[in-house]
C-alpha cells in the first residue's frame, strides 16, 4: 500500500473513533506522561497492517518510539509480541484500539487466505480474491490478500473486461464469439467469459477469450473442461470458481485449472486476536 493511501486510512479511522477528543485520557494522563506497550497475538495467524498500526501512533505523536518484531506476511504464534510502542501515554492510549483493529482485520483476512492457499499445495494454482470486499476498503483487503500468499483479480469494472451471464440477458440474438471479437478489436486488455455449462465451455474455447470462468461447475465437470482445453492446445486460462471452500477446495485444485476465485478471503473472514499490553514504566 502506498503511503499516501495508508495516511488517508489512519487519518478518517482516527478521526472517527477520537472525534473531537479523548475526554477520559485527556482528563485523567498528563501530557507529560510516558508509557510502553505491546502489541500481542493472542491466537497463531498471519501478521497484516504493521505500517497501518506504525501510523496511528505517528499521527497522533510523531516521537512515538514504533518496534515491530514482524513484517506483514509473516506468521505470529499465540502470545508473540507483535511490536513495542513507547512514548506518549496519551497517544498510545488514544491510538490503541484504531491500531488493533487495524491489525486484527487486516490479519484475519490474510490467515484466512493463507489456509487456502496451503490447502492447494502442491498444485500451480492461484487462489484468487473477488470483489465481495468491504465498501472503501478494497486496497486494503487485496494488500491483505496479497500478504497470505493469494492472488488479486480485477480492482475494479474498468480494470478488465468480464462478461458475465447476467450481461448475456441483455445481448439476445448477439453471438459471444462476437462480442469477445468486438472487445479484443477495441479494448487492448484482458477478456474473461462465465460459462455454467459445457456447450458455452466448447464455443468460448475457439474465442479469443483469455481467460474462461467456469462458474458453479464440480470438480469432475472441471477436470473435463481442462481436457478438452489441453486436447485443443489453447492458451486460454481456466479459473474456477462457486460454492468452494476449504474443504473442498483441494478436489478443485487438482483439475488443472490455473485459477480460483474465492470470495470467502474477504466476506467471511474472522479477525486474529490482538491485544495491547502496557507495561509499567519506573
């Protein structure tokens, strides 16, 4: 994630937990008061939003002392200690839970990716999200995403042309074939079609489709699928995607297909549990 974007995310998300101060704190904490804390997993998962917690912190007090002892990515055990922050103790209480709960849904986003991806070993699959995210935090989930070892599909609808069956509704009488001839002819990018059945399989696999979904399709009508793709010698990827998860995701991975979307990496993640402890300073 960019800096830029990380600052915007901190400010609005401080902005809306502090509001217009933090009454109790600045009531009851000097301004002069010092304080150490600790960041701490409270159950195994994989680590995302260090930067993000660096920042609130930062933001709040720009001498604040930030130590992170793991990188975004990386794989924290119960009771690791995450980071230390010392400082300000009004900055690191008034900053405390906008950073946890940073970490923690970001966190639970890429552990729950990374189980899919580990399910998938030892198959040449990626494990792809899909734009079920969380209205203004897609960055944020795709970074996460990202984090746990998965794959991003399109941002946004202007990212790639995807034609979809409910496109189709409104194209009677118009061939596929055309249309994906159209968009390659106008649009220099990628072109995947849904297909849910096998004769819009065969009739997208002589396209100049790049990618073919195959939508709600079981892993025997996928393997299928794979064959007669690998018996015409195309190039076209196949991606499968509907009703996976973890498991049954194992059965999907080894038809062959080259990509799984799943929308459960960021609609039904749980968050990891993170918890700050402060330690008393002499």
């Amino acid at each position: 994630m960019k800096p830029a974007y990380i600052k915007t995310i901190v400010h609005l998300a401080l902005a809306e937990d502090i509001g217009k101060g933090d009454i109790t704190t600045d009531f009851l904490v000097p301004s002069h008061a010092h304080a150490r804390g600790h960041l701490v997993a409270r159950g195994e998962g994989i680590i995302c939003g260090i930067e993000l917690a660096r920042e609130v912190f930062k933001t709040l007090n720009a001498k604040i002392s930030f130590r992170a002892f793991f990188q975004d990515g990386q794989r924290v055990g119960k009771n690791d200690v995450i980071a230390e922050i010392s400082g300000s103790a009004r900055a690191l209480l008034s900053g405390e839970r906008v950073a946890i709960n940073l970490l923690s849904f970001l966190s639970g986003v890429a552990t729950q990716t990374r189980r899919y991806v580990d399910q998938v070993k030892p198959y040449k699959v990626d494990i792809m999200d899909t734009r079920k995210t969380t209205p203004l935090l897609r960055q944020m989930e795709r970074y996460a995403v990202r984090c746990g070892g998965g794959v991003n599909h399109r941002f946004n609808l202007n990212y790639m042309i995807m034609i979809k069956d409910n496109h189709l509704i409104f194209c009677r009488g118009r061939s596929t074939i055309e249309m994906v001839d159209a968009f390659k002819k106008k649009f220099n990018t990628q072109l995947e079609v849904e297909v849910d059945d096998f004769s819009q399989f065969k009739e997208m696999l002589t396209s100049k489709a790049d990618i073919i979904l195959l939508d709600n399709m079981t892993p025997q009508q996928i393997r299928q699928a794979v064959r007669w793709r690998n018996k015409a010698k195309s190039r076209i990827l196949l991606e499968a995607s509907g009703g996976i998860t973890l498991k049954n995701i194992k059965k999907y991975a080894a038809t062959g297909v080259e990509r799984i979307s799943v929308g459960a990496l960021t609609h039904t993640r749980q968050v990891l549990d993170i918890s700050m402890e402060f330690i008393p300073v002499p």
